[in-house]
C-alpha cells in the first residue's frame, strides 16, 4: 500500500507547548497520525528537537520550521513509498536529513511521520498497531511516578522521579490497584502532615521537603498505610537525573547544600539501596561519567536494575558502549531520543541481545497519543513509565494497556516483576 501524502499541523503537549502531529494518508484513504512528546530533563547526546527560536512566537518554542519540513521535503520523499516498508521509510529519512543528530529537519518533524505511518500500516492492515509493530503479548510492568522533582517540579527536591512498582501483583490490572492505592494514600499523608501542594509535571505529588531522605520516609509510610510491605509488595524506584546535578566535576544536591565528589556520589546511591526498599535506578550517575557508572553497576547491579536515560539516549553505539563497559544492567527507551520508529525497535532488539531490559518511557512533555503502550506490548519489553496516575496524558497510556489486554484475551501474559530476572537482578 502505497503513501499519498504527508501532513502536520502545530499542536500542544501537556505543559501546554507546541509540538509536532503529522498525518499520513494511503492512496486507499486510510490515515494515520503521530504526536511527538518533548523532555524537560535531555541529554546532550539525543536527536534534535527542531524549534524556530523566534521569542514573538510562542517564546520561542513554536515548531512551524519543523511543520514546513514535513509539507515540503519530507511530504515529497515518503509519497509513493510502501508503507509496510517501515525500515525503508525511515532510512529514507535519515538520509534526506542527512545530519548525525536530525538537525537540519528536526526529530520531532522525522518522528512525528515515522509514528504516523506505522500508524496507518496498522490501519490498512486492520491490526491494532502492538500488532503492526511486532506482535508482542507480554504486558508490561508498570513504574509510576508518586512524587516529582527535579526539573519537572522547579527543583522542589532534587531527585527527579519517586516512583513504586507493584511486585507481587499478579496481573497489570492488580498492578494499578496496588499503585492507586500508594498514590492517594500518599495525597492522604502529604495532607496531613500539611504538604499537598499540587502535582508536578508527570502528575506526581509537588512535594515540599527540607531534605532528600524525607521523601522515601513519606512514601514508605504511604505504602505502609496503604496496606503493603515496602520491598516485598511494592519497591521505590528511582530517577536521579544525576546530569542535571553534575556541575564542575561535582554532584551537587541544592535542597541539603551538600556537594560530592563523583565516588562520593556513587557511594550515596549505593548506600540508598542499602538502607531503602529500591528496586531500580535511573541515571544514578551524569551522563558521561562512566566510571561512575561502573561503580554503581559493581557494587549494586546484581541486586537493582540501573537504568540509563541520559547515558545512553536510546543510541545503539552509546548502548553498545555500556553493554561492554557494564555501566548499567537496563536502557529508558523513548522514540524521541533518537527519531523514527526503527531505530527505537533496534535499540530495544540490541537491549535485549545484551541480556539487559529496556523501559520504554514517555516523556515529561506527554500527549495523548499512546503509542508507547503498544510499542511496549509488541517488544515484550515488559516494563513502561508514562509518569504518574493522573493527568490524561499519562492515563492514556495505563488505560490503553488495559485495552490492549482485552484484544489479546488469554494469549496476553504478565511477568510483573519477574522481569528482572531476564537481567540477573535478584531482589532481596
């Protein structure tokens, strides 16, 4: 089936900033669409997000460059390609941008398309799209967000995600019952003790600290008091954004005023999974310190998935480097690290071959598109963090899980924490 045309238009995501959805046609008339999310917290070596710059336009952040990529160029080098040809598509693309990082057409332009026509593939197919992807059936273990930080919540607290993950759940429906219950317990804790102050970014509590320990105290009681074993029934997870504190060859944690040298900061994530009920970490350590990474990944990897975010952006040679380095035992996928779907499904393949475990992630800047959660499914990669549990954006994404396990009926399968195993990690 053959492409006719290639459109976009500009739209929002969930801070209310413009980004990118494009729309693909089949000469038969099917469509498909795909939105592009947008990080706060990037690393240095992801895909271009293309933006004008124009501070009299949307403070800059307007993507009408991007969208004028889409309606010329790109619009003419996808139509009367094979849509089923998602491997040709993409690399037609990559080669029309022509730059390392999908700078001169922008990700978010290449993405959006990319989405799109994997999106009509489906459709002209009469598959739901997990389908069309790969024809997954394992339905993924849920990490969600219960209070935010970092540059999601204005640095209320330094560490960016407190997130839990249900681990004795015996299916994803049991999973977000446990989850539900945490997440307003911890509404019920910061009450009480005075603190509500809203939701973050991802829909986690805005929380109001005077030190980083605090918080695992609340979400401890949280689940406590929610009716749960902290370690055995639900574990912490976390994401450091350790980048985001790297500065001048030192770790840096406003909220205390303490600083670390970078085996002092190793030390502190290791000692935090000593004494907390942690299951995982993300990006424990800056992006570009690897032997950092190392340390962490020695003294912790066998008993705590470390994940990485900014350290590896979903790029097969940053990937291929840590595999051989060992710096982490897992890889935060997200589509728009890197820019079009195939070089998504290859990170997570190369994930995989490792014996690592890829999450695929949303991002902080969210739309209702879902379609991580079918990429999720169809990769069986068996974990999957939107953010929190609320905010439409991010229950689109838990929702449509819960759709999708009603198509596959008894074929679906879940794993839960079992998961970990595929990696070696053995949780205490």
């Amino acid at each position: 089936m053959k492409i006719k045309s290639a459109s976009a238009l500009q739209v929002f995501d969930s801070r209310g900033n413009p980004t990118v959805e494009a729309v693909v046609e089949l000469e038969n008339g099917v469509r498909g669409s795909g939105l592009v999310p947008s990080g706060a917290s990037t690393g240095r070596h992801e895909a271009l997000e293309l933006r004008d710059g124009d501070p009299e336009k949307f403070r800059g952040k307007s993507v009408f460059r991007a969208i004028s990529h889409v309606e010329g160029e790109i619009a003419r080098a996808v139509a009367g390609r094979d849509v089923f040809d998602q491997e040709g598509l993409d690399q037609a693309l990559i080669d029309l941008d022509g730059t390392p990082n999908k700078s001169r057409l922008g990700a978010n332009a290449i993405l959006a398309v990319s989405m799109a026509a994997a999106q009509a593939a489906a459709a002209a197919r009469g598959q739901p799209l997990f389908e069309g992807l790969g024809g997954g059936t394992l339905l993924p273990l849920p990490e969600i967000q219960i209070f935010g930080g970092g540059r999601h919540a204005d640095c209320r607290i330094d560490i960016q995600d407190f997130m839990v993950m249900a681990l004795r759940a015996p299916s994803y429906a049991q999973a977000l019952e446990v989850t539900f219950n945490v997440y307003h317990t911890a509404a019920d804790v910061m009450r009480k003790r005075g603190l509500l102050a809203g939701v973050a970014d991802e829909g986690g509590y805005w929380p109001v600290f005077d030190r980083n320990e605090a918080v695992f105290e609340a979400l401890i009681e949280a689940i406590e008091k929610a009716g749960y074993a902290p370690g055995r029934d639900v574990g912490i997870s976390l994401d450091i954004a350790a980048t985001d504190l790297f500065r001048e060859g030192r770790y840096v944690l406003g909220l205390e005023a303490r600083s670390f040298t970078p085996a002092e900061f190793s030390s502190l994530m290791v000692s935090w999974v000593e004494t907390y009920p942690i299951v995982s970490i993300e990006d424990p350590m800056a992006e570009d310190d690897w032997e950092g990474w190392r340390a962490v990944r020695s003294a912790i990897g066998g008993r705590c998935q470390l994940v990485g975010d900014d350290h590896f952006t979903t790029n097969l040679a940053r990937i291929d480097r840590g595999v051989i380095a060992g710096t982490a035992n897992a890889v935060l996928i997200k589509l728009n690290q890197v820019g079009t779907v195939t070089e998504t499904l290859r990170a997570i393949r190369r994930t995989q071959k490792a014996g690592w475990l890829p999450v695929v992630s949303a991002r902080s800047g969210e739309t209702e598109d879902a379609f991580i959660a079918h990429l999720a499914v169809a990769t069986e990669a068996g974990q999957l963090k939107v953010g929190s549990f609320s905010r439409s954006e991010r229950m689109a994404k838990w929702n449509e899980i819960l759709r999708i396990e009603r198509t596959l009926g008894g074929r679906a399968r879940y794993l839960g924490a079992g998961i970990f195993e595929r990696a070696g990690i053995r949780l205490r």
